[in-house]
C-alpha cells in the first residue's frame, strides 16, 4: 500500500508510543470491521438499549475533548452545514421524546451519528499521521473483506434460519446484507488509486461478490457502478476497467447461459424476495430504465408512491417548514406497512435517506442536508484537483477514494434504509470526518 507519508505528503510524525486518540483510532476501525462483517448482528453487541455504536460515540466525544480541537472542528463549510443540520434534527427529535420516547432518538440518528465525522476530524487535527493509519488499517480490512463476505453473505441468504439469535431478540448475530456493495466500491477504489494492489483472485472474487449482491438490489447494483466507475474515468484507468468487465462479462454469459438451460432443476434459492441468481441480476439492470419482472417492480412502485405522498405532505402541504418530527413510524402513519413482506421487521422509513430528512425535519432539514453534501462534495474536489495540479498523486488519491466510497453510501441509502442505522451510518459519518479533516491537514501543509 502506498504510504501517505512519502513522496508528496509530508506530514509524517516521528515515531511514538500511542496514546489514547491512536487507541480509540484502532478500537473504531475494529468496530467498523464488525459492522462490515456481521452487520445489524454486531450492532446489538452491548446492553440495551446502549450498543456497540452508542458505546464508541460516546468514548469518541470523550477523545475529541481531551484533543482541545473542538472549535477547529468547526471552522469549514462542510462542518458548519453538517452542525446546524444535526440542531435543526435535535429541535424536531426533543418535542416528540415524551411521546415516541427511544424511537425518536433512534430515528434522529439518521444526522445525529454525525458526531463521528467530527471526532475523526479531530483526531487528524490532534495528529495528521493518523491519515496514515487510517489507510494501512483500511488496507488489513479490504484483505479480510474481499476473501471472507462472499461466504458470509450467501450463509446469511441460504443458510438464515441456524444462525444463532441474539438473547431476548429475534435478531441473528450475523446479518449481512445491502451495505456489502458499498465495501467493495470502496475497496475497487482502494485498489484503483494505487493504495493496494489486488490479485487476479481477489479481483474475481469482489466481481462475483458484487454481481451477487446486485442481485438482491437494485440500490446496491448502483452503489458499486457508479463510484467505480467515475474513479476510473478520473484516474485515466479505463482500460483496466474495460479490461475486467470483458472477462467478468464473459463469465457471466457462460453463467447466465448454464443457468437459463437448467432452470427447472435449480434447487438453489433465496429465502428471501429476490433470488441470487444471473437472471436476477439482468431483471434488475433492466427495471432501471424499463419495467421488468413483478419482483423489481412491486418494490419501486410503492416506493414511488409512498415518496409522492411525503412530498404532498412537506413541499406542498402542511409540514413544510417542519415535518413530522422524529419518532413516529412513517409506514404505519402512510399506511405501507402491509406492502413488505409479512416476515420482513416492520417498516419505519420511506426506503431514501433524502425522503427520510424531508419527512421527518422538513423542507428546512433537507436544505440543510442538500446544503451538507454539495459542501462536502465540492471540498474534495477542489483538494484533489490542486493536488493533481501540484503532482501529488498521492493526496489526490485519497480525495477521490473518500468522496467515492461516501458517494457509494449516498447512492445506496437513496434507495433502502442504510444510513438511519449505526451498520452503515457509523461508516458514512467516519467517511465524512475523514473526508473533512484530510482537506484540512493538507490545507495546512500547504500554507504553511
């Protein structure tokens, strides 16, 4: 893995004992690896209703006070849109406590574990090394990542019922699902801004994961194409890419072609909506620009129907300036909540983060959220083109690997519930911090 520290980047520090920002840097990236792994089963590790993701918000903001960088958090653009969005989710989170109680801070998570994107920028402000540290873990995660979740994920889909429930929950301790896409965008563009190098296997394995996971999701099939894609239109590295479609492709004609000549015999399905199948897969590429088969197209016509009513509601109607508050279920009050499947956890929110925010905090709370994104979007990619322009490789690098990898969550939570739960949302907002707190130490570097 390309080191930070060498060539461009210049932020090195000497070499210390580790204290306790590198210590709580170490137990945070150990958490984000059990949340790729075993997903919502790892989020109900500790004593409820206080988890493993309430557990480290709360060691984390301890950290970030002893950093004394408090104020420096906050003096970007993305950092003040990130702030004032998370108090204007608190002022329609506090009204509705002594109602919904625990549910209105559960659903307020959606922006308020954005308090992790400002203990990572602190610990990169306390010690800019960290960026290093941060790359080399994310390089031991892709290579537990890559060869371990295919096995995990189809154990999950097939093999769900002997999986071990949590005690006084119907809920397993392993449950892998649509944030799998997002891992391997993230470690596609690990690979493609030269942070690591994958083996031809490894490339294998991350395609056919991929492939398989798309299957089940239309959301998650977009999370993967289009972050990795744009990385390789921007780093010039078309034709690798080109180079992988072609024999991925090529193998799943031969698959696609098995598969439809023993579709009688095929004894192998999911017990789930969606089968993880080729034909799936091609059901799914085509319901984005078509209809397709009654599966895909169930699920987007009461999604669309259900968001048409939530923006009647705000934009055109009565809770324009404040929404309906954090708390109160969305599917019972809308009346979706018999359109999943019966053995599916009940539905709480709109299956979009964006329709998510408006209904709850409004026209206001998704400016705010509007406002947060283009900020943070744009710093990145005004960092990554002044370090092009200055022949640093290696911090554009970077910039384009954060900005994918969130982008990869931003597309996969537009069409499922992803960020509103600690499973993805604690990565996101780590994502972001790191994004933000990046800018900032090569901002400095370079002022200096």
């Amino acid at each position: 893995m390309t080191s930070m520290s060498s060539g461009s980047a210049s932020w090195s520090a000497p070499v210390r004992r580790a204290d306790l920002g590198d210590r709580y840097l170490l137990l945070l990236s150990v958490v984000l690896l059990g949340y790729a792994l075993l997903g919502k089963g790892f989020a109900y590790l500790g004593l409820p209703p206080i988890f493993i993701g309430e557990i480290s918000l709360f060691l984390g903001l301890l950290v970030l006070l002893r950093t004394g960088c408090l104020v420096a958090t906050l003096t970007t653009l993305p950092a003040l849109a990130l702030v004032t969005a998370m108090l204007w989710v608190l002022l329609r989170t506090l009204p509705f406590i002594e109602t919904y109680g625990f549910d209105a801070l559960r659903d307020s998570v959606v922006l308020m574990y954005g308090g992790f994107a400002f203990i990572v920028i602190a610990l990169l402000l306390d010690d800019g090394n960290r960026i290093n540290s941060i790359l080399r873990y994310y390089g031991t995660f892709v290579r537990i990542f890559i060869p371990t979740i295919p096995f995990i994920y189809a154990f999950h889909r097939y093999m769900g019922e002997q999986i071990p429930r949590w005690p006084g929950s119907d809920v397993p301790i392993l449950q892998s699902s649509g944030e799998v896409t997002t891992h391997l965008a993230g470690a596609a563009v690990f690979a493609l801004v030269g942070f690591s190098r994958m083996s031809p296997l490894a490339i294998v394995i991350l395609s056919a994961t991929a492939v398989m996971a798309s299957a089940a999701s239309r959301g998650g099939m977009l999370a993967f194409v289009v972050p990795v894609v744009f990385a390789a239109l921007v780093l010039g590295k078309v034709r690798t890419l080109a180079a992988v479609l072609v024999a991925g492709l090529m193998i799943f004609g031969a698959a696609f072609s098995v598969e439809t000549a023993v579709t009688e015999a095929r004894v192998a399905r999911s017990t789930e909506e969606r089968s993880l199948s080729t034909r799936q897969f091609v059901d799914n590429v085509a319901s984005l620009v078509t209809r397709s088969g009654e599966d895909t197209e169930g699920t987007k016509t009461w999604r669309l129907e259900w968001w048409t009513i939530i923006v009647n509601d705000t934009v055109f109607g009565s809770n324009f300036w404040t929404g309906r508050g954090f708390g109160l279920n969305l599917a019972d009050a809308d009346g979706f909540q018999h359109r999943k499947d019966p053995n599916s956890p009940p539905l709480r929110s709109p299956h979009s983060v964006h329709m998510t925010i408006l209904a709850r905090a409004g026209v206001p709370g998704l400016a705010l959220w509007a406002l947060f994104i283009a900020a943070w979007s744009a710093a990145l990619a005004v960092a990554s083109r002044a370090a092009r322009r200055s022949g640093e490789q290696a911090w554009s690098g970077l910039f384009i690997f954060i900005g994918c990898y969130a982008a990869s969550f931003v597309i996969n939570a537009s069409f499922d519930v992803a960020i509103e739960g600690p499973v993805q949302g604690i990565w996101f907002w780590c994502l972001i911090g790191f994004g933000i707190g990046s800018v900032m130490v090569y901002r400095y570097q370079h002022n200096c």
